[in-house]
C-alpha cells in the first residue's frame, strides 16, 4: 500500500508540474546574458523558466561546442517538470568571447568555466541551488570536466563521451585516430589543436589534463553514463 500511495503522489506532482506549461508553444528564452568567467572572459548563455509555476527552480545545464539552437526544443522537455533549463556557448564559440581551445578551459585548468557558469547559476534570483547537466558528445566532454573539477552539481546525464581523452579519443591502441579526431578538429577549424595533439603521441603530462578517470574522486554528483558499441 506505501509503495502505491508513493507511485500514485508521484504521479499527481508531475501532472501539476506538466499543467504549468502545458499547451505552450515553443519555449523562448527568459533572457540572455553574457556569463564573466573567472578571467574575465564572457559567455553568451541562455536561461529558460517555467512558465506559471513559483520559483526559484532547479536548472538544467547543457555547455555546447555546436551553438544554443537546440535551447527551446530541451526547454520543451525540461520545463514541464519545474526545471529552468540553461544553454551556454563554450569559450570561442557562438556569441561567447574568447579562444576556442577545444576543452582546455572547461575542466580543472587555470580557467575553469563549467564551474564557473554553475556558480553563476547558483546565485541566480530564480535559482533554488540545485543545477544539473545533460548532452552528449562534446557535449558531454563539457560535462566531464566540470564534474572532474569538482563542480557543485547534484546529477549529470552524459551521452557518448569518452572518459579519458588519449587512449578513448586521440589515440586509440596508440593510433592517432584520423576520422574521430583529425577530421573533427579540421570541421571546427580547430587546425592548431590537431597539431598541438599530434606533438604529444604518447601518454604524458599533457594528456593528463584531458584524464577525467584519474581526477574521479573529485566528482561529487551521481551522473548516467549512456554509450553503445
């Protein structure tokens, strides 16, 4: 009887959540605002909020490489559940300023901009403290390093990215990996990063600040790790 009283009260929560937004059309952003990172850096970064519910909320965070495009079709999914949902362009990417140095300052470097961007969100008037992250791919390397820095985030959803960068992404075997790599570094006109990764073709100390495996102990979240052969 506890266990289909817990089901049945679940289930009355997320149909009053779902009422605040529903028949809503495309969500559009709350606002866009430029982050400031820790060097002073800014980053165009996009919230969404629902819509007739009281806040402050608990956010979504998803830190993309491709641009903030996907914004209202996540915040469609996000929103009905009483969550703010956070988009951010990375360093050097979209409307952020800086330079893009392929993941270099999202983790547990001299700049670190996933904790920062948390930060951020945790001291938003709309925020309740609680922030988690989801997306895949480069989107879920972003997600990685915060974690492997020791970001104060409660749940991570990460979709087909590698745990650590030289053996799983750069060189698999020890084979430089041209059409997972290479060929991505020359789409994102990241020719500079190829190189500086082929000056390194063996496990050393650069490769270390690509290794979220060795810095597990600093993850505080659960998170879901999503792969597939």
């Amino acid at each position: 009887m506890r266990k289909w009283s817990f089901v049945a009260a679940s289930a009355v929560c997320v149909t009053l959540l779902l009422s605040c937004v529903a028949g809503a059309e495309l969500p559009s952003p709350a606002g866009t605002v430029m982050v400031p990172m820790r060097d002073g850096v800014e980053l165009e970064t996009d919230y969404y909020l629902p819509a007739g519910c009281d806040g402050p909320y608990p956010a979504i965070l998803a830190r993309s490489v491709y641009g903030r495009e996907m914004g209202p079709a996540w915040a469609e999914q996000v929103l009905p559940l009483g969550m703010a949902l956070v988009i951010q362009d990375t360093r050097g990417r979209g409307g952020s300023g800086g330079e893009d140095r392929a993941f270099a300052d999202d983790g547990w470097g001299e700049r670190q901009d996933g904790v920062d961007t948390v930060d951020w969100i945790r001291e938003e008037d709309w925020s309740n403290g609680a922030v988690g992250t989801r997306g895949g791919s480069a989107l879920g390397l972003t997600q990685l390093f915060l974690a492997a820095a020791g970001a104060d985030v409660q749940a991570q959803f990460i979709a087909v990215a590698a745990s650590e960068f030289y053996g799983q992404l750069a060189y698999q075997g020890g084979v430089w990996r041209k059409a997972a790599v290479e060929n991505w570094l020359e789409m994102q006109g990241l020719e500079h990063i190829k190189e500086r990764w082929q000056a390194h073709p063996a496990y050393d100390a650069f490769w270390r600040d690509y290794d979220f495996a060795s810095r597990a102990s600093h993850v505080t979240a659960p998170g879901i790790h999503f792969s597939g052969w």
